[in-house]
C-alpha cells in the first residue's frame, strides 16, 4: 500500500476561515465543511483548466506496476469536460 497524505491539501485561507462547521453541525449539516476534500472541491476556479488536488505522494515510489481505484461520482458529461490522474 502506498500512503497518500490528504493533509493540508487547501487554501490556508480557507481552511479554518471560511469553512467553520456550525455548532449544531451533527443535526443541521449533511458534509463536514472543515473537511479539506470538500474545501478543495468547493474553491472555484477562474481558468477553464483547473486542478483540484485529492493528496500527495510524499517519497519515491518503487519501479513496477501500480494499480489505482477511481470512483466517479460527478460524471464528465454535466459540464462536457475531462478528468485525469496528474
């Protein structure tokens, strides 16, 4: 297994600024809003390319084959775009 660091993946502008979960959160909120995920998801972009980063790999990887699980849950075809792996 290789390890993916999803920390500190958004804005520190955003984080812990503009995204603060209510104090009745757990009755009033269907997402985590301090979630960094759904912070990156939610930053718009302002070119029609954009990245929204997912984690890092943070040390070398190994030669050989890998083989890596995407789900897609927000099809392409809503906003007639594409998706890759960077």
């Amino acid at each position: 297994a290789i390890y993916l660091n999803e920390t500190s993946i958004s804005w520190s502008s955003d984080k812990g600024k503009r995204y603060k979960n209510l104090a009745n959160a757990s009755t009033t909120q269907w997402i985590d809003v301090e979630d960094e995920h759904f912070i990156v998801w939610m930053r718009a972009s302002g070119l029609p390319q954009f990245r929204k980063l997912w984690g890092r790999i943070e040390g070398t990887l190994s030669a050989g084959s890998y083989a890596v699980t995407i789900v897609n849950n927000y099809p392409k075809s809503f906003f007639d775009g594409t998706k890759s792996v960077v």
